[in-house]
C-alpha cells in the first residue's frame, strides 16, 4: 500500500510538473501581480535586396504592476525609458532628450505589452489575440498570440515559460522584423515602488503627443 501511495504521489508530481502551456500562462496572469527582472533584446531586421539580415541588441531592468502598469529601462547601448502608468505610454530618449507620450487605451490591446498589462484573468487576453500552445523549445514552454484586430503592427508574438514564470517573447511584425526578448532574475510578487510607474518629463525635454 505505501508502494503505492508513494508511486501515485511520485504521478501526480509528475503532471504537475509537466502542466501544460496555457496552464502556464493562465497562471501567470492570475498570480503575477508584481514582478522585476532584467532583460535582454535581440532585433533582427530581414535581409533585403541580397543584403543579410541584420541583428542589434540592447538590455536592461524591467517592472510591472497589474493591472496597466509597466516599466523598461534600456541601459545599454543606449538609454531609453518606456513607462505605462495605467492612463498614458512615455517613451523617453535620453540622448535626444525627447519624450513622446500617448494614450495606452489606444495602443496597447494587440501589443506585447498586453500580456504584462492585462487585467488578471486569461478572458481579457482572449478577447483580444487567438491563443495556441506550442511545442517545447529551447527548455521553455511556448504559448503563439495572434492578434484578431490585424491593423497593427504586431504579426504574432510567441511567449515563452519556464514553469509559471514568464521568460521570453519572441515578437514578429509586419515588416519581418523579429524581437526577441530575454527575460532573468524574475521576481515575481516582489515588493515595486509605485514611483516606478510614474514619470515626469525631465526639464527642457521636448514632448510632442504621438498618434
């Protein structure tokens, strides 16, 4: 009889370690209230004219809070903060000392960001993007976005997971162009600064309000 607890508990383990994509995302979105981690991000254009694809990177922290609030601090190569405050979307270049700013109702139902912003239950995300689990690849587990609304950008994303946690976006659009995204050192339900989520145009920047 122990032998036998013991195998279906050793049973039950095993699917619970082997849940399934969209289980992964559901909880994601339903437990991730807050979260940090750091990322990297690898564009790669498509090759034109006989020319070969071309790749550039950059890296840097990123936050969120649900729901509609999120931070990305790009600090290499060069500096630029993306803040969602749950009303607008800045974008920030610090070298140009330029801020653009506009309203997040508008831009970000069928974007990536959706995912980060979405109110905590997965019906919000159906409403807006096709869901289809994916294979595993590269030890993750894969979960393709495709936007039902198709005058944006966005082609389709693949989101990626190890267990619950979010570990990369693998975002196409619609010129070719592929961005991947690199999530580590989540920390997820960590302790965010509400600061984090609001911005103020630093003195003498030049903010113009985007389309």
């Amino acid at each position: 009889m122990k032998k036998t607890l013991a195998s279906l508990a050793l049973s039950v383990l095993a699917i619970a370690a082997h849940a399934g994509p969209m289980e992964s995302l559901e909880n994601f979105i339903r437990n991730a209230k807050t979260g940090r981690a750091d990322f990297t991000q690898v564009i790669t254009a498509p090759s034109r004219d006989g020319q070969a694809a071309r790749t550039k990177s950059s890296s840097g922290t990123f936050e969120f809070q649900r729901p509609s609030r999120f931070r990305f601090e790009y600090r290499k190569p060069f500096e630029q903060t993306i803040v969602a405050d749950g009303d607008t979307l800045w974008l920030h270049d610090k070298d140009l000392n330029q801020v653009s700013q506009r309203k997040q109702a508008k831009v970000l139902g069928s974007t990536p960001a959706a995912l980060i912003a979405a109110s905590p239950d997965l019906a919000t995300l159906k409403r807006d993007f096709d869901l289809q689990p994916l294979p595993d690849r590269d030890g993750l587990q894969w979960v393709q976005a495709t936007p039902k609304q198709k005058e944006g950008q966005l082609t389709n994303m693949k989101v990626g997971f190890r267990g619950d946690q979010l570990a990369a976006l693998d975002i196409l659009d619609s010129f070719g162009q592929r961005s991947v995204l690199t999530f580590t050192n989540m920390q997820v339900n960590a302790a965010v600064a509400a600061e984090a989520f609001k911005f103020v145009p630093p003195k003498g920047a030049d903010v113009v309000n985007a389309p």
